[in-house]
C-alpha cells in the first residue's frame, strides 16, 4: 500500500483506533498517544497481504492498550478517590468522534475497567468492533476457545449495567434542565425532589480538585453536598452538552471547564450523578464550548 492510500485509509479509520484506545483506557490522553503509535507503526509496516485495515488498526491499537493495561495496575490501586473516565464531548461540533453508541457511556466505561484486562480486550475487539477471535487471541496471547469465553464473560458482567432502563433524551434534558436550575439557584428542596431517594454521587477529583473521596448515597445527603459544593465552589455557568453520547452537565468557571456531571435517569429523578473534577482529565475540554 502506498503512503498517499494508507493516509486517504487512516483518515477514514482514524475515529475506530481512538475508540478502541479510548474504550478500553477511559482516557483521552492515554487513547491520543495509542493513535499516534498506530500511524507509526502503519507507516513502518508492509500492508500489502492486509484485506482488512480498520481491523488491522484497531487491532494494533488494542495491542499497544494492553500493554498500558497490564502496566498501569499499580496505578488503579494507588489513585485518589474514585475513578471515572475522562468525558469526551460526543455532539455535532466534537473535534473527535468515538463512534458513539452505549460502550463509550461513563457508567459503562467504570463497569469495564472492572473486567480483567483480557476479558475487556476480547469484548471490545470483538462486540464493538467484529475483530474475528481468532486476531483477538493472536493479541492476548491465548487460545481461541478461550478468547470466547473470555469475551462472553464479560458481555455479562457488561449486560448487566445494560439492564437498567435508560431515559427517553426529552425526559434526561428536562431533568437536567431542571437539576440545572435548581443546582444554581442553591434549591436544596427542589434538589431533593429531583434526586432519587437512594442516589449516589461519585467524584472523581483524583486528589487534584475537592471532591468527596468515597460515594455518597441517599438524597437528603446528596442534596446537602450539592448545595455547599456550589457555595463555596460557584460555577459562572452550567451549559447542557453531549457527553459520551448522552447529554450531560458541563460547568466552566473562568473560562475553563470545572468539571462535567454524567447523570442516570429513571422515572423523572437522577438515580446516579458522576462528577469528573480531575483537571488532568478535563485538560482536553479547556477550549470547547458546551453544545
């Protein structure tokens, strides 16, 4: 394959190696350095015999985040606080599309860092993607009846944050409208009505940013943080925004985003509210506009 054909190509794949990457590390810096090493690695490699190229790029991609998999253990055990994945706008405007759809949604990108590296590896590749199991076997270094069953455990540890009913987007953004207003208008009554009574809050600040370091549950408690948080850390606004695919909370203060809220919906009231402080993760965000 000649260099004018593999750049016309990556331009068209480009999008799949950042999602695998992103999918599999929840991390926007973490998926941009897989991207790059890809190009590399398609630039230096004879393509001549590969049929298939976006499998080809995905694949690698998953190879070199196995790597950072297997190597970053120490790191998930010694991270402040609670982990969640850096949010990455999904709207029309998005500087980068992952190929949306529910694998790349916050409460599924915490699910799947729960899976063991290899079973993560074999269901992304293989449900997202339709890498054959016999290339997602090659990858892991296992046999193919392995890699299957590898996979399908966890399609079911995924299937079960699956379960749960999702709100219809007219119901989420009148929800979040509302939460919105109540949030700045410190409505701690109002905040109550709108939180789940068994809600739970999870901040990610990665001991950067103050966040609470453990989840917080019930309503009344939730509520209660809610409203300090905005006295003592007011943002100058919350705009309504595309987050992973579902439309979410992004607050800016001087300019820069503060931090983005992921949000579950059921029946009229949030049921699960994730908020990404950790600068490092927002770094990406620091010029985007809500959409």
């Amino acid at each position: 394959m000649d260099r004018d054909r593999l750049e016309a190509e990556w331009e068209e794949h480009r999008a799949a190696v950042f999602g695998t990457a992103y999918r599999l590390l929840g991390s926007v810096a973490e998926a941009e350095d897989i991207v790059q090493d890809v190009w590399l690695r398609a630039v230096g490699a004879d393509l001549s015999r590969v049929a298939n190229l976006r499998a080809w790029l995905v694949t690698a991609a998953a190879r070199l985040s196995y790597n950072v998999l297997k190597s970053a253990r120490v790191q998930k055990v010694s991270y402040v606080g609670p982990w969640l994945p850096a949010p990455i706008l999904t709207g029309p405007d998005a500087a980068e599309s992952v190929l949306v759809d529910d694998s790349i949604g916050t409460a599924m990108l915490v699910v799947m860092r729960e899976l063991p590296p290899p079973q993560r590896i074999a269901f992304v590749l293989h449900d997202v993607f339709q890498v054959p199991y016999a290339d997602i076997a090659e990858v892991l270094g296992v046999a193919v009846p392995t890699c299957r069953k590898l996979a399908e455990r966890g399609r079911r540890r995924v299937a079960v944050a699956r379960a749960f009913p999702k709100a219809s987007p007219a119901e989420r953004e009148e929800v979040l409208t509302a939460f919105r207003a109540a949030v700045g208008a410190g409505d701690f009554a109002r905040l109550v009505e709108l939180l789940h009574p068994e809600v739970v809050y999870i901040a990610d600040g990665g001991g950067i940013a103050p966040a609470a370091r453990v989840p917080v549950h019930g309503a009344h408690r939730v509520a209660r943080l809610l409203a300090g948080i905005h006295l003592r850390y007011p943002a100058d606004r919350i705009e309504l925004a595309e987050v992973s695919g579902e439309l979410a909370l992004v607050a800016y203060r001087r300019g820069r985003v503060a931090w983005v809220d992921t949000l579950d919906v059921g029946n009229g009231r949030i049921t699960a509210l994730r908020r990404t402080a950790n600068p490092d993760k927002l770094r990406h965000l620091c010029h985007a506009d809500a959409v």
